[in-house]
C-alpha cells in the first residue's frame, strides 16, 4: 500500500492536469489515505531539511494539499477545486 501511494506521489507531482491527476489518483487510490499524507509529509519534511529549492518545495507541498483535501472532502471535490 505505502509503495503504491509513494509511486501516486511522485506522479502527481510530476503531473499538474486535473485530469491526469484524476487517473493517477484512481490507478492508485492509497494516495489519498492517512498513508500517503504521512508519506508526503515525511517528503516535505526531507525537502525542507535539504534545503531544497522553492519550486520543489512548492510541487510537493501542492501535492499534500490535494491528498488532505481528498482525505476532507472526497477525491470527486477536491479534484473540481483544481479546476
């Protein structure tokens, strides 16, 4: 489960259309669980301590907010909010 969301992680990262957000998220719904929260906290926790750039940063931090609201408000929401 935690391989699956840490992969989710990395794509939707990489990804920031709605729609291929959407696929990622259903191909690999242990994303938007207490699972990848922890995991993408502990990513930014890293980045932060690494000093890493803002843009990164950023692109990660963009990535926590849409699982939270997942978690929130469901996936069919949190995902129009994007739009």
């Amino acid at each position: 489960m935690s391989i699956q969301a840490e992969m989710a992680i990395t794509l939707l990262a990489e990804n920031e259309i709605p729609e291929d957000r959407r696929d990622v998220i259903e191909r690999f719904p242990a994303v938007a669980s207490p699972t990848g929260l922890r995991i993408i906290s502990g990513i930014l926790e890293t980045l932060s301590f690494n000093n890493a750039s803002t843009e990164d940063y950023n692109r990660y931090f963009e990535v926590k907010r849409l699982i939270d609201r997942c978690i929130e408000i469901g996936v069919d929401r949190a995902l129009a909010e994007l739009k």
